[in-house]
C-alpha cells in the first residue's frame, strides 16, 4: 500500500525532520579554522544542510562537541532530501597519545629510582 502525500505536507515534513537533525547534532567540521554542522555521521560519510554547506573537498577534521573524532578526507558529494551527502575516501580516528614504536612488555617497570640519593 502506498501512501501519498501533498507537496506542502511533504514540504512540512521534511523542513520538520531538518530541524530536527539541526537541534539534535553535536557534530561539526573544521575546514581551514571555519566550522560547519553537520546533521549525520555515518562509516563512510557525513552530512549537511544543502543550504548552508560549503563546496568541500579535500582534508577536514571532525568534531563532536570539543572532542576531535577523526580526520578525514572528502572525495565525492551528492545532495539528497534536503542534505548535502560526503563520503570518505580515509577517515583516520584521532589518538589522545603518539603512537609506541615498539612493544611494551607487561613487566616492564613503571618509574625510575635515581641512585643519586644516599640510603
């Protein structure tokens, strides 16, 4: 069964769903220290208002709230229902600390005691 709706309440739903993405989302983007929100977040890609969504293309940073989630690089665009659609082509996860170059063992020591201090 299909069901079929007015233009206008089409229309009404789809700015009512928008908005709703628009108040619920923490998530943003920065591209070259200007900030956009973005509406979704998916494995392989985002989304944006298509009214207000700039022409990207190339390495973006991605950022709920104040926490830096991941790095992206921006390849393709589409617009669908209102949303300007990104993919990924690498989205690599942020790390709070470098990365070890070498294998830490289990019983390895934790600190070090100065023997300079007579005992």
């Amino acid at each position: 069964m299909e069901i079929s709706l007015s233009k206008e309440i089409q229309a009404g739903l789809d700015a009512a769903r928008m908005e709703s993405l628009r108040k619920a989302s923490k998530l943003r983007i920065d591209v070259d220290g200007t900030q956009h929100r973005v509406l979704r977040h998916w494995t392989k890609g985002f989304s944006m208002d298509a009214e207000t969504a700039p022409k990207l293309r190339g390495l973006v940073d991605l950022y709920d709230g104040s926490i830096h989630l991941f790095q992206c690089l921006v390849v393709a665009a589409q617009e669908e229902g209102g949303e300007m659609q990104f993919e990924f082509k690498r989205a690599t996860k942020v790390a709070e600390k470098a990365a070890l170059d070498f294998e830490r063992k289990s019983d390895a020591p934790v600190a070090l005691i100065a023997m300079d201090a007579p005992v």
